[in-house]
C-alpha cells in the first residue's frame, strides 16, 4: 500500500513538473516586434501564435491602407490590412497605448486601453474591428 501511495506522489510530481514545463515554454515563445517607444498590433491572437505585425510608432487615426509583415511570430495575415483586422498589441512604449472601433480616435462605440509594457489580446468588440490607435502620455 505504501509503495502504490509513493508511486502516485511520483507519477502526479511528474505530471505537474512536465505541465509546468510546457507552460514555461509556450511562454517565452513569443518573440517581440517592438522595441522601446513602439507598439505592436498582431493580425492573430495569443492563442493563435500572433502571426504577423505592424509595427507602429506614432498615433495613427485610421488604419486604412496600411498592412501587416511577417515577423518574429510568424507570416500568417501578412498582406493584410491592418484596419479591422488586429486581434493582440504588444506596447513596448513608454505610456498607454489605446485601440479605437473607430477611426479618428472615436470612443463612442469601443476602445480599449493597452498598459505600458503589456501584451493583450483585442476584446470582443476590438478584435478585427481596430479602426485607430493612440498613444497616450506617459
């Protein structure tokens, strides 16, 4: 009985030194964009490996004709306009960063407020409905 008890506790050590390893990894997979000063929006989300990026580095009140490149994360949606198609920002610089529903930096329908030094997925009302994005002061 005592041997099938420690063959348990070992068999339950191991599986939970193996999940935490596999968290770890997934994890520091990800691989930054941005550097300090700039902020990344990802045409996918975490979940999905982000794929490819659009780096910005000054506000832009609307997306439209700009497109996303591969990146670190991959090339998947590179090509694609960046406008109501981001669904993760990676802020990198030295303040908040918001994303609007609309261009112009228009709140009215929804925006979301990214913290300095944070990677986030989109919200539901965000995600591929990017039109804008703001930096706002540190």
């Amino acid at each position: 009985m005592v041997i099938r008890k420690l063959i348990s506790a070992v068999v339950v050590a191991g599986a939970v030194a193996t999940a935490g390893l596999a968290t770890a990894g997934e994890a520091s997979a990800f691989t930054a964009d941005c550097q300090g000063g700039q902020v990344c929006l990802y045409y996918n989300s975490s979940a999905h490996g982000y794929g490819a990026v659009y780096v910005e580095n000054t506000s832009i009140e609307n997306y439209a004709g700009l497109t996303f490149k591969a990146g670190k994360n991959g090339s998947s949606g590179a090509g694609v306009a960046v406008k109501n198609n981001a669904a993760a920002v990676d802020n990198h610089w030295y303040g908040t960063f918001n994303v609007f529903y609309n261009s112009g930096w228009d709140c009215s329908v929804a925006c979301q407020a990214i913290p300095m030094n944070s990677r986030r997925d989109l919200n539901s009302q965000l995600k591929n409905n990017n039109a804008s994005g703001e930096f706002v002061g540190p």
